[in-house]
C-alpha cells in the first residue's frame, strides 16, 4: 500500500512544488491512515489543512483502496 500511495504523492507533489512546498510519506497504518509532512511553504502555510483535507486525502482515497484518512505530522 505504501508504494500505491508514493505513487499518488508523485502525482500531486509538482502542484506543491510549484507553490515552494512538498510533501513526505511517514507511513500507512494497518487501519488505512497515512501520515504525511508537508514541507517547505506548505508546512506552514494556513491553508495547508485545506490542501492536506481536500487535495491529498481526496486523491489517496479515490486512487488507493484501504485508505481511511490522513493525518498530518509536525
């Protein structure tokens, strides 16, 4: 499963890179949770739930069978 979420990541990370951020795979849990960092400009940025909520997860769950949600790490 970690590598069918690397793959999406991939996917996304030139729409993060483009406004200074990115975004690294700590892991995927046995109940379908993915733990991410956004990093760079998107580590910090007040939009960054919006961007982890509705961008990422949206596409990990659509794309990635067994994923239940994302959680972000600090």
């Amino acid at each position: 499963m970690q590598e069918q979420v690397q793959e999406v990541l991939n996917k996304l990370r030139p729409f993060l890179l483009r406004d200074g951020g990115d975004v690294e795979l700590i892991d995927v849990d046995e109940n379908g949770i993915v733990l991410l960092r956004l990093m760079g400009a998107c580590g910090n940025c007040p939009s960054s739930t919006i961007t982890l909520k509705a961008g990422i997860e949206r596409a990990l769950i659509a794309e990635v069978p067994g994923i239940t949600e994302i959680e972000q790490v600090f």
